[in-house]
C-alpha cells in the first residue's frame, strides 16, 4: 500500500524539524545580538592611554617641563604598571630615569633646591600607579620649572626626553586590561603583571 501526499507521521516530523530550525535561529540571533551589545558595552568603556611631554605650559606660558598620561579613549582607566624606556634600559621609576639621563644635573639640583619656589625652578612630582584616569583627562606626573637652581638640570632633560617612552599597563572599568607598548602600540591582555 503506497500513499501519497503526507502523512499524519511525515507532517509531525516535518512540523518537528521545522520547529527545531526555528529554534537554531533564534539562538543564533539572540547570539549575535548580545554579542553586538558586549562590543558596544566595550567599545562605550574603552580607555586609550598614551604619554605625552612638552616644554611648555599651556594655560601659564611658564617655561616647564611636563611628563604626562593621557586618556584619549572614552572611559576611565585604572593605571596598574608603567615602565621607561630610555636609550635600551628599562627603569619602573621615573626618578631612576632621571638618575640614567642627567645623573650629575639632578644631583646637584636635589641638593640645591628650593622648597616650592616655582620661580627658582623647583619640581613637582605625583603618584602614578593605582590611579583612576578620567575619559580625555591629562595627568602630569612630573613638572620641572626653569629657574636658578634648575636652570642645568632643565636643559639636559628638555634634550634627553626625546629618548625616553612609556609602556603602560592599564585596566577598562570592565576589568578588561590593556598594554600600550613604547610606539604607543595598545595590545589586550589577560591581566597587568603587578610592580
């Protein structure tokens, strides 16, 4: 006995099979939706950390070296570690840097220097690590000014900063964490090595 057409047999697989292609697809697009929406979450909390320096500052016009991170990106980031690259030597403080680039100069100014006395040419130096760096804020963490008592020291680290570069290591408010390399390279990676 041969039958044609469906069958109450061949119509409930069919109806079975069509139910669960349905289902694939929903899964796949329910995937690639929250998928897209983890980009953007990502893409919304993004930091971008690069360093900076100049001889000058810019609201003051004062003759003043400044050393500074800042994020470019569009969310917070948490600074972990930084390193300073300078003429093939690694250095995790930026006062042993100083020590590398103008040992004699510095010396002199550590025993010379006036206490705050921005026109004498005094520093001012900050913290960097485990600091929270705003979205398109600047940090400046060391600021030589010209004066008498630095006048040496300002010279030889306004030509030897040129030489130096940072790598950073810096984490998203997603605990997703980041390296910018010495060529301001970013690369993800799992976690910042602790300093």
């Amino acid at each position: 006995m041969s039958s044609k057409g469906f069958t109450e047999q061949k119509l409930n697989l069919t109806l079975a099979l069509c139910a669960v292609l349905i289902s694939i697809a929903s899964f796949y697009a329910t995937y690639l939706q929250a998928n897209a929406a983890e980009k953007q979450v990502k893409a919304m909390t993004l930091p971008l950390l690069q360093y900076g320096t100049g001889n000058v500052n810019s609201e003051t016009k004062e003759s003043v070296l400044e050393f500074s991170i800042i994020n470019n990106g569009v969310g917070p980031a948490l600074l972990k570690s930084s390193i300073f690259h300078y003429k093939e030597q690694e250095y995790q403080l930026f006062s042993r840097f100083l020590d590398a680039c103008c040992q004699k100069e510095y010396k002199k100014f550590k025993q010379n220097k006036p206490k705050m006395h921005l026109k004498l040419g005094s520093e001012i130096t900050s913290s960097m690590h485990n600091r929270i760096l705003p979205a398109q804020e600047e940090f400046i963490f060391y600021q030589l000014y010209n004066g008498e008592f630095s006048s040496d020291l300002w010279q030889k680290l306004n030509k030897e900063r040129f030489h130096l570069s940072m790598e950073m290591c810096y984490c998203s408010l997603l605990d997703e964490c980041y390296l910018t390399q010495a060529r301001g390279l970013v690369v993800p990676i799992e976690a910042c090595p602790v300093q």
